[in-house]
C-alpha cells in the first residue's frame, strides 16, 4: 500500500514538471513572436570574426525604401551609388544612364525615403553615364565617372567641368579600369588640406591621394587595401579620418590617415545571412556612405533585383526592386 501510494506521488510530481515546461515553451514561443511583429526587431547572427563589433540601428525601423515623389523617381530603375552633404542637407546620386543629376533625400517616419532635385549632373553626350560617387569642395559639387575615370567639379556657373587630375600618372593603362567596372568607384574630399582620396574599387584594390592645388598623387596609401580582399564602394573625410565602405566584407573602416590605423564596424547582419544577401542579386550592394554627428548612412545599390526571403525577415518590402537606406547609430569615438 504504502509503495502504490509513493507511486502515485511520483507520478504526480513529473505531471507537474511536464505541465511547467510546456508553459515555458508556450511563453517562449510567444515572445520569440512578438519579437519578431514588434519594433524590436531580432535579426539573425551571421558568423564571422568576433572581435569585429557590430553597427546597430539608429532606431530598431530605421531603414527606409525608396518611394515615390514628384519627380517620379521610384517608377525608374534608381541604383544608388554615392551620398554626400551640400548645403547641409543630404544629397545621393544613382549610376544609371537615364540620370546623372544630383538629388537632395530625406527619411521619413513611414519608412521611405524621398527625393527631390538638387542639381543638374555632367553633360551625358560628352562623358559617358557610370556617376559612382560625389562630394563637396569649396561649396562646389565633384562627382566621378567610373567608366571614363574622370571627375568633374561644378564651375562658378553651376556646369561641370573636368578637374585636371590625371590617372594615367599612376596607372599608364587604364584599359581595364573602367571597361572592366574597376576602375575610381569612391573617393573622399580633405577640404581643409584640399585633398582627394581616391579609391580602385579591386583588382586590385588601390588607395591614393590627390594634391588638388599641386595637382599631384601620392601612393603611399597603397600598402594599406592592396593585400585585402573585398571592394571598396564609396569613402568620406570626416574629422581627420577616412572612412572607407567594404562592400564585399560588411564593413565601414575608420582608417587614421597620419598613422595609418584601422578601425572597423560591421553591417553584416543587414547585408546577408551567410546564405542569402537582402536582395536576390549575386552580391552584396552596399554602395553609398554618409557620416553624420550621431549616424552612419548605407544605401543599397539592389540592381534592380527584388527583395530576398532574408531581406523580408529583416523587415524589407517582400517582392520590392526599390533601393533602401540603413540608418546606423554612430559608435561612440568612432
């Protein structure tokens, strides 16, 4: 009697232990869910170099898609390709034949980004259209052409001219720089030393700088890309420090142009999965930097291709082709 009545207690303390856990299954579940519908949106962890620290979002919503405004930009295919600031507002600019026009873009609360005319871009029937990147000196605007590897300034009319900088003084063949989509794909204005850095995006990957009233390049920042992999996509010049976008390996790279230290941040997470990247094209498309007081801004070149599966799960527009922008609190220090 005694041993049934141990049983029977036994079996009434495992029914209670089972009923527990799936209560804490349950509740799991539930707030793996929430998590996912609410504004703290979890994203997958991608494998990589630990000690590499990760960018967070400005804000857990804080990417935006392109959309649509009265110059009708979003019925187009607009693949970004550089951003800068001008007259202290933000500027991109897109690397698509039907525009090479320079246009301001400003977020919104309802997760777009809209654009609206700055100004008129290079004469496309004297340069052909591959506009990669865009900055300010002297209140005047610069952009390059990838293709033709020239880069041009606005005069005091507004038109762009060519800046006397010639590549062939570092390169002599610049063949199968832009032919072969590798040639000047970012660069980054010193206005205080009137300096340009300029950067081959790979194969390989080159670093110099530019003497804008010598008129002279320097290498010596060569050493530093050549043995990396990757791509560089675009840079700025902020605060003695060049700031360099890897497009293949996820990083933003603070590089101190007087020691030459390197610091690095990743975006990983908000380019691909280590399976799939946010967009259903080949590669990661990171192709425009902006560094702000309190942010770091990345846009998304898509290709026109549409959204992925990942790029759902980060909170994406399923099926879109439109660009995107990413938001980034700026670390502190960095």
């Amino acid at each position: 009697m005694k041993r049934n009545f141990l049983t029977i207690i036994q079996l009434a303390v495992i029914c209670i232990a089972i009923s527990t856990m799936s209560c804490r299954n349950a509740n799991t579940q539930t707030n793996n869910a929430n998590t996912q519908s609410g504004d703290s949106l979890e994203v997958a962890q991608v494998n990589q170099d630990p000690s590499v620290p990760q960018l967070e979002l400005l804000h857990p919503k804080s990417f935006y898609m392109l959309g649509k405004s009265d110059l009708d930009v979003s019925s187009k295919q607009f693949d970004l390709s550089g951003f800068a600031l001008y007259n202290d507002k933000k500027i991109c600019i897109a690397d698509k034949e039907w525009t090479t026009d320079i246009y301001y873009f400003d977020t919104t609360s309802t997760g777009e980004f809209l654009l609206s005319y700055c100004a008129k871009g290079i004469d496309t029937t004297t340069s052909k259209c591959d506009i990669e990147a865009v900055d300010t000196y002297n209140g005047r605007l610069v952009i390059s052409a990838e293709i033709e590897n020239k880069i041009f300034i606005q005069n005091d009319k507004g038109d762009f001219e060519l800046m006397p900088a010639d590549f062939t003084k570092i390169e002599s063949d610049l063949s199968k720089w832009g032919a072969s989509n590798a040639g000047i794909e970012g660069f980054a204005v010193d206005r205080e030393n009137n300096t340009i850095y300029f950067a081959k995006e790979r194969d390989p990957r080159r670093l110099f700088s530019y003497d804008i009233i010598k008129n002279e390049f320097h290498t010596d920042f060569d050493d530093i890309v050549k043995s990396d992999d990757g791509n560089i996509s675009d840079m700025k010049f902020v605060g003695g420090y060049l700031y360099i976008l890897d497009r293949a390996n996820c990083l933003v790279v603070r590089l101190d142009v007087k020691t030459k230290e390197k610091t690095q941040y990743s975006f990983r997470r908000y380019s691909n999965n280590g399976k799939e990247h946010i967009y259903t094209a080949k590669f990661g498309m990171a192709e425009a930097l902006l560094i702000t007081d309190d942010a770091i801004f990345i846009g998304m070149d898509n290709n026109n291709a549409p959204v992925s599966k990942y790029g759902e799960e980060i909170g994406l527009k399923a099926g879109s082709t439109l660009p995107s922008i990413f938001v980034f609190k700026r670390p502190e220090g960095f």
